[in-house]
C-alpha cells in the first residue's frame, strides 16, 4: 500500500487542453541530443538515435505478491532489439516509490516521452490497482522512470497520483504524452481513470500551494514534481452536441492538422440510450484558433500515422466488440480510417463524415467476420517498408484458429497515396508458416501490437504479443521489415524469463508502449 502524498494535481473531469495554454510549436523543444516531431513515438531513453522498447508485465509476481507486476526494457541498438541488453523495473527495485504488493498491476498501461525536456525519453508506468493509505483499494498512481544517458533507473524515478483519489477510479489505466503547447519544454502527460481526463506538466522547482497544489524537485520521494494543467477556457467533452458522452478507455496522440503540435484523441465507450459504441474526442492543439473537440465514430482503440503520405497524421480506431445488431461483419469488430487535414481528422466523405471502416468481410481482407473475432482488439501504425505511407497493424485476440478457441490473428494492411488498402494484405497466426508456436486456446495473440525501428534503418518492424500464451504467461513476437514488408522468416518469440523476470503468469505484453 502507498502512502497518500501530495502530488500538486487535483482530478481534472475531462477537461480540453485547448484555449490559451496553446501555442505554435518552434522547429525543435527538447534539450541535447535534439527535438522531436509532434507524433513521434519518444521511446529513446538514453538518447542514443534508437528506439527502445517498453513492455508491461502486470500479472508478474514480485517479491511473492501475485499481480504487483513489472515492466521491462530493451534498448535499440546497430542490431536492433535483443534480449541481452533488458533492465526490468518494479515496485521493488531500488529507488522506485512504494513496494510491489498483491494485485498492484505494475505495468498495465504504458507510454513515453519527454516530460523535462532535457532531449531523454522517458517511461510512465501506470499501476492501477495501487491501494492508497487513507484513500482505498485500486485508487491508482503513475511511477514515472527518467531518461538519461545511462537509460533508465529507478534512483530518480517519481510517483504520482490523484489528490482527488478515491477508492477504485484506478488511476493510471491508460497514458499519453505529447508535446501539446511549446510553453512547456517537456511533453505533457495525459492519464485517464475511471473519473474521466486529467493532464499534468512536469515542473523543476516547488511552487506554492495557491494555484492548486504543491510540488517538490524531481526525487523527493515526499511528493511529486507534477502540476495539473489547465485553463479556463476548457469545456467538458460531455458538453458536445450531436455526439454522446463517453466511458473513456484510451489515449493516443497524433499531429492531424500538421500544425507541429500533438493533438490527443481520448477514445472509448458511448453512454446513454444506446450504449456500447466506440467514439473518439479529437482535441486539437492550438491558441491561434482554438476550437471545439471533434466527435468521431469509432474506438475504443485508437493509433496514428500518416496513411497517406500527405504530412498528416491519420487516426485509425478499433472497435473489437460492437454492440449486437444481428451482423458479424460489426460483432467481428471494426476498424475505421480519419485522415488528417487542415481541419483535423475527416471522414470518407469530408468533415462529419463517417470513416472508411474496414472488416474481415472488405473486399481483399483474408480470413471471414465471426462473432467475437475482436479485430481491431489493438492497433499501430508504421512504414513497414519505407515507401513513405505507412501501414496499419490489426490485432484479433478472439481469433479462432480453426476449432482453437481465442487464439488471436493479426493483419497488417498496407498505406497507400489513395489511403488504406487491401493490396499486399498480411495475416498471421501461430499457424502461419514461419510463425514460432503454436494456436492454442486463450492465447490472445495479436492482444498487443506495436511497430517499431530498434536498429534505426527506416523499416519498422512488428512487435506482437500474446499475453494468454503458456497459460497466462505471456510471450511477444517479433517480426523485422524489408523492402517488401514485414517478413516472416527469421521472426522469433520471446518471455519475461528470457529477460530475467518473473514469467509465471505474467501477462507479459499485455502492454506494449506504441
């Protein structure tokens, strides 16, 4: 249990971050080794030009503690990710606030970025089942582990949480950072728990306690050096017209006007008459023009990237389990394309618009739509073969393999100047030729799906993982990308113990930072 602390931030209740706080970004913000481009991945932690891998373990044993869970790290290099050069943290490495206790869920959600601004990534693990002294069982907190040229440690990690916490809102469920305003140097970072959307800054130094909190410099393990970020221009994204109010579920971030600032996405469930439906508020970042959150059809998964290859970010969201309405073309799942413009993310048809929504049943998808297939259970998006459009990663954790249950399939289809399309489509499965393993029940593979470009040579190959593998243990895929795409020979799979973590029911990637 973690002691209850200060943390300068009170719940923020799904709050904009557009109006004054928003400015034009300069070409570059962040300190030595360089800036960064408003929907970059920011997963570089010790700022050496390649990209790290963050994977969360949540249901790892620590200690004894069933559940407290763990993150692991694998740092990019010349020869891309291996598993000799991996770090694994949790509540009980040395110099990370509190101690890994049953069911704390250490890793369930994870993100980087640059927070300080000092040119190093940096790690946000989120621990929603966290119990709070005074407060209650899964209140939740934010451990957020530095970047620096050595990587990461946990000597001058940080904690954070709610100074609104309450028993249950499970803080820290999901994370995104992003470079939203250049009045910050850092990224700000978004979290969401069951109450709604609160957005905080890092800052150096203490500041008082009359403009909603207090603060402490960076290692103080009496409170954390965090302040929620806000203005008075804000509107409750409940507010909207013509769209509902939402259960949120997850962030992403994305440049969709191409304006150099991130824009952020909060996705997740519709409430009221007709429940269940994946809708997405898209906040556009900018003073000059501030406008209202764009409500979008689809979710509650959402991920970015430039389909088309015009310099706008597109968002791409998954609904893996639409409510019933007598069609396995929707119960199947769905996911569907917004591309980025002037305006921000637009439909097929122009702003308003419905997206381009894709199904195991479009014309060129392999395979068929069934009840409960859950594609679009996750998504990434990234130029697999450097033609400059990038692709899109599905993942299907209720795939059925044959007569296997809940194995779980992926698909990546490819971009293209004209969008998204089902030329060159990819399926994958534990079956599939050249896959290691093989399609057993409630594997859940394709749960967790995530691009990356560990040896920096343009390709982004696939990370995928199965976190039902070996009964709850957990294992993550990894597939690297040529000239034609991502290639299955050679792809190799690996666990927590290869690591050197606690594997046995670990859920191992069930969190995969994207």
């Amino acid at each position: 249990m973690h002691k209850k602390r200060s943390a300068a931030v009170a719940a923020a209740s799904f709050l904009l971050i557009t109006g004054a706080a928003m400015a034009t970004a300069p070409a570059s913000y962040a300190g030595t080794p360089g800036g960064t481009r408003a929907s970059d991945r920011n997963r570089d932690f010790n700022g050496d030009g390649y990209e790290d891998v963050l994977i969360g373990a949540p249901g790892a044993t620590v200690g004894g503690h069933s559940g407290a869970g763990l993150v692991t790290v694998q740092y990019g290099g010349p020869k891309g990710v291996t598993t000799g050069n991996a770090r694994v943290f949790s509540q009980n490495t040395t110099g990370v606030p509190g101690a890994a206790e049953t069911g704390d869920a250490f890793g369930k959600a994870v993100a980087t970025g640059d927070l300080d601004g000092d040119g190093y990534d940096d790690a946000v693990i989120g621990i929603p089942g966290e119990d709070l002294t005074g407060i209650g069982t899964d209140a939740g907190g934010i451990t957020v582990l530095w970047g620096s040229p050595n990587g990461l440690s946990g000597g001058n990690s940080d904690w954070l949480q709610s100074d609104a916490a309450a028993a249950g809102n499970r803080f820290g469920s999901s994370l995104a950072a992003g470079h939203f305003t250049s009045y910050v140097p850092g990224d700000l970072l978004a979290v969401l728990d069951k109450v709604g959307l609160s957005v905080y800054q890092y800052q150096a130094a203490p500041q008082s306690t009359t403009s909603g909190g207090a603060s402490a410099t960076r290692g103080d393990a009496g409170a954390a050096p965090f302040k929620l970020f806000k203005d008075d221009t804000r509107t409750p994204l409940s507010a909207q017209d013509e769209a509902p109010a939402i259960t949120p579920k997850s962030l992403t971030t994305g440049d969709y006007d191409n304006n150099g600032l991130a824009d952020l996405v909060v996705s997740g469930l519709s409430e009221g008459a007709e429940q269940g439906y994946g809708w997405s508020y898209v906040i556009l970042s900018s003073d000059t023009d501030p406008q209202p959150p764009i409500a979008v059809r689809g979710g509650p998964v959402v991920a970015s990237g430039d389909v088309n290859g015009d310099g706008f970010d597109d968002l791409v969201t998954g609904e893996p389990h639409s409510p019933d309405d007598g069609s396995a073309s929707t119960t199947g799942g769905m996911v569907g394309v917004y591309y980025g413009s002037p305006d921000g993310p637009v439909g097929q048809a122009g702003p308003g618009a419905p997206p381009v929504w894709w199904t195991q049943d479009t014309a060129g998808v392999p395979g068929v739509a069934e009840r409960g297939d859950g594609f679009g259970t996750d998504l990434s998006v990234g130029d697999t073969n450097r033609d400059g459009y990038a692709d899109v990663a599905i993942g299907a954790s209720g795939e059925d393999i044959g007569s296997v249950v809940d194995a779980g399939a992926l698909w990546v289809l490819r971009g293209s100047a004209k969008g998204l399309t089902a030329s060159g489509a990819l399926a994958v499965n534990q079956n599939t030729s050249y896959v290691p393993g093989t399609a057993e029940k409630n594997d859940k593979f394709g749960a967790q799906v995530s691009f990356t470009d560990p040896n920096d040579d343009g390709y982004y190959g696939l990370l995928a993982s199965a976190p039902g593998e070996n009964t709850n243990d957990g294992v993550v895929w990894v597939f690297s990308a040529g000239s034609s795409g991502i290639k299955l020979p050679g792809s190799w799979i690996y666990g927590g113990c290869s690591l050197g973590a606690s594997c046995l029911d670990a859920r191992f990637g069930e969190a995969l930072d994207d």
